[in-house]
C-alpha cells in the first residue's frame, strides 16, 4: 500500500537521497503552477522528511504528452540518474508531472522498480516493487494520460472560442509569426516577426518620410520577394499601411474593435501620420512629373533683413542656365544646379551623422535613455552575478543558485532588461524624417525620394542662407557663399519653413 511520506522512515531505511522533479508546458499566461513553485513544495516536503535533495530537474517547456516534439533532456537525464542509482526517492507534484502517457510511465516505474527508488507524488509515497502500488501508479497514469487528452480537446474548443473574440485568428499578418502549445497544439501568442516586423515598420517610416508606394516598392522587389514565389504588389502596399492590425489592434466586422493581443508594430504615433498620408485627397503615388524647384521658397537671402527673410526663386537666365535670385531685391544670385547638388551633399551627410541623432533626441529623452540605461545595467548586473552563484557550489557540493532559481531570475529579468534596452534606444524623431535621421544609407533613400519628398525634409532640418559672392563670375562655391544652419545647431528656426509656406501660398 501506498504510504504517507512522514512514515516513510519507519517502514524503510534511509538515507532518503532525492531528485526533485517540475515539469510545465510553456505558460505565458501563468495559469498553471510554475516549475519554480513546484520544485519549492517539492524542497519544503523533502525538508519535512529530511530527505536530501540530491539534485533537481527543472523540464521548462517540455511537454510530456505524446503531441511533444522536443527531447525532454531533463527527464532523460534523471532516468539516468536513477538508473546509476544515485537516487532514493523522486519527488514531484503531479502524477502528471510524471507521465502524460503510458510509455513514458513505464519506463519510469521500470527505472525505480530495477533501481529500488521509491515514487513520491501527491503527497504520497509509493514503492514499485509492490503490486498494488505498481497497480495504483498505473491508474494514476492511465488518467493522466486522459487528462492531457482531455486537455487537448479543451484547448482546441479554447481556440475556438479564442477566435470569436477576436484574438488572433485567420490570415496571418505580413510581419507577424504565431507560437504554438507544442503539447496542445494551442496557439500561445502572435509575436513579431524577428525578419519581416522590422521591413513592416521600415514600410511605415518610408512612407511617412514622404516616400512613394513606387519607390518603396523598388526597394522591397531589390531585398526579395514577399512571400516564396510572390513577388510585391501595390495591393500588398496598399494593403499594409492601412491595416490597423500593424497597430496592435484587431478589425472586427469591419470595424476597428479595440486593442489587439498582439504587440503593434507600428506605435501610435507612425501610424497615425501614414493613415494622414495615405488618405490625402490627390495623393501621388508614383514620381512627379511636374517641375519644381529642390530649393525655391525654402532657400533664402542672407543679406535682405525680415523674418523670415525674403526666399530664393528661380530665374531663367542666359541661355536656358537656372539661377536662384533674392525674390525681393535682386542681391544674391547662384547658379541653380551646383546649389542644388551642394545642399543635397551637405544634408545627406548632416542626416546620416551623429549630431543629427543628438539633435533629434530631446533633453528629455536623453535623460530617459540615460535611465534606462542605467537600469538596464544594473538588471544585467543582477543577472550575471545570479550566473556566478549558478556556477559556483557551496560546501555541500550543492550550486550557491539553483539551476530554478536561476531560470527564474531569468525569465524575471530578461524582460525588463529588454524592456529597458528599448527604453534606451527610444529616439523622439519626428515621423517625416525617421526613415532618414541617423541611417547609414541616407544616399541611396534620397535618390529614391521625389523632389517634393526631399523638399519636405529640407524645411524640417536646414536653414538655407545665400550671401554674396566675393568675386563676381567665380563658378565654383566660395566657403561662406552658401550658409547652412541645421536643425540643433544655434540659429536654426524651424518658424520658417511654416512661415515661407504661408508666404508661398498667399503669393500663388
Ligand atoms: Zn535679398
């Protein structure tokens, strides 16, 4: 008969070496009993009895039950363990912690009946070698085994259910991957994809950046396709920027119907500013045809006063060759092409520089990143020096950390590590410029961008200043001749650009 653990001493002689034994199924939800808080009342029942724990199995994410796919490494290793007679005892919680289906019970109670290890679950000890207690344990198997089916047919009604509120269900998003219960078959989260989120949210950038579907598609076709043998559409475009589900949030009949279990892609904010874009009465989808200026009404006289002083405009001098010209006095003159090609050169190395990062990262949001990143640190910290206790044993020749423990100091800090880590790299960039601000590729993105595009970014990062020539005729341009002032350098005034467009508009 199956004995009480406190009266195990009287009807056996020890020493009572025990393996301690937790299993769970991946849980983000945390219903189910962690390995850690089975292994504790595992350790506290041991410690009742005085049983020494000669060693611990913690079986995170291996499933028992004959739908696992993944070795369960644990469980084979204290199979070997007993087998090498190191142990007296196995303890765990649950039957089911043992066994989810016959095969892996019977190689269990073979291991302990060869091995005379008695079985300790629920409170109860049992002893192999007796009939009724071999009786007793293959009950318990034979019903555990019928609860993880059982469980199985709860979980696929689940995400049934599941999906008729609105949790991931259906299509999958571009962008997006789903994780699964490798034991039930249940899906566990819709996460980010680690390839495709990141050309998602790129997508996003670009377009707020004032690129065109056009250009961008280029870009996407030149990286690869879609999907395999799927090549990238308009449609697919189209499509993507405006589905609320890169938002974080789930469309029901139609309707945007809340907050979504799945993490946005893009933030609130990105999203926001591409919906503005896309649904723009008269949008251009593909190059610009028409003429325009790169920096007309944006680029102006440095000698005339006024705030903002009077804008450069464009003359058509001598023999078909553009000039810029002072549009109140005729003061200030520069031939057209090499202006246009000096301030693309200087903005393209102003936006892929460090400064240009700084400027756009506020006081306030250095300081936020400087906190995180002294938390960040600090959580690091904590965690390495849990590695250390993990690796290092103390007299008894027991770790100073248990391998649990340490599992779930981890699975505690490595979110908020992560969590800080982002906290720390949180740029407050301003959504036309954060496809450009601080790439190392500003060049090529330029050269995709249409004029309008870049004039745009040009309102927002520089001020454009013409003064005088020293010598009239020189060709080439004399230092001092054209004055940039960028964004976060003194002197810049971004008024301006709102002010010239104002400006512009009552002058059409
Ligand atoms: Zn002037």
């Amino acid at each position: 008969m199956p004995i009480a653990p406190e009266h195990l001493a009287l009807l056996y002689t020890g020493p009572f070496d025990a393996y301690l034994y937790g299993r769970a199924s991946r849980d983000p939800k945390k219903k189910g009993r962690s390995v850690g808080s089975q292994l504790s009342e595992g350790r506290e029942l041991c410690e009742e009895n005085g049983w020494p724990i000669k060693a611990e199995f913690p079986d995170v994410d291996r499933s028992a039950s004959r739908y696992a796919k993944r070795a369960r490494e644990k469980f084979e290793e204290m199979i070997a363990g007993i087998e090498s007679g190191d142990c007296r005892i196995l303890v765990a919680w649950e039957a089911s912690r043992y066994y989810r289906d016959l095969e892996v019970y019977i190689r269990l109670r073979n291991a302990c009946m060869a091995n005379g290890v008695l079985l300790c679950y629920n409170g109860t000890v049992y002893d192999l070698s007796k009939r009724a207690d071999r009786k007793a344990t293959a009950q318990d198997a034979l019903q555990a085994e019928d609860e993880a089916e059982g469980m199985r047919d709860r979980n696929l009604r689940t995400v049934r259910q599941n999906a008729k509120a609105g949790a991931p269900h259906g299509r999958l998003l571009w962008g997006y991957a789903r994780r699964y219960d490798v034991d039930t078959g249940d899906l566990v989260e819709q996460y980010v994809h680690p390839e495709r989120g990141p050309i998602v949210r790129d997508i996003f950038e670009r377009v707020a950046a004032g690129q065109t579907e056009y250009s961008i598609l280029k870009v996407l076709r030149s990286k690869g396709e879609r999907l395999p043998g799927q090549r990238w559409e308009y449609h697919n475009l189209q499509g993507m920027l405006r589905n609320i589900g890169y938002n974080g949030r789930r469309i029901h009949q139609g309707r945007d119907a809340g907050k979504a279990t799945w993490p946005a892609i893009v933030d609130d904010e990105l999203f926001a500013a591409v919906q503005q874009i896309v649904s723009a009465p008269g949008r251009r989808t593909t190059d610009s045809t028409a003429v325009v200026h790169l920096l007309s009404g944006i680029a102006r006289c440095g000698l005339c006063p006024g705030t903002p002083p009077p804008h450069l405009k464009v003359l058509n001098n001598r023999g078909g060759i553009l000039s810029y010209q002072c549009s109140e006095k005729y003061d200030v003159v520069i031939a057209k092409a090499k202006t246009d090609a000096y301030v693309e050169e200087a903005v393209i190395e102003y936006l892929e520089s460090k400064a240009a990062l700084a400027a756009f990262t506020s006081t306030e949001d250095q300081k936020r990143a400087s906190t995180a990143r002294a938390r960040m640190k600090q959580l690091q910290g904590q965690l390495d020096e849990g590695r250390v206790l993990a690796g290092q044993l103390d007299a008894s020749g027991v770790p100073r950390l248990s391998v649990t423990s340490l599992a779930s100091l981890e699975a505690s800090l490595m979110p908020q590590i992560e969590k800080a880590k982002a906290e720390s790299e949180r740029l407050n960039v301003p959504p036309v410029l954060r496809g450009l601000v601080g790439r190392p590729n500003v060049d090529a993105i330029w050269q995709d961008m249409t004029i309008e595009q870049r004039r745009t970014v040009l309102r927002a990062v520089v001020n454009i200043r013409l003064m005088k020539a020293r010598v009239s005729g020189v060709r080439k341009i004399e230092p001092g001749r054209i004055r940039l002032t960028f964004y976060g350098e003194p002197g810049f005034v971004s008024d301006w650009h709102r002010a010239g467009r104002l400006r512009q508009s009552v002058a059409e």
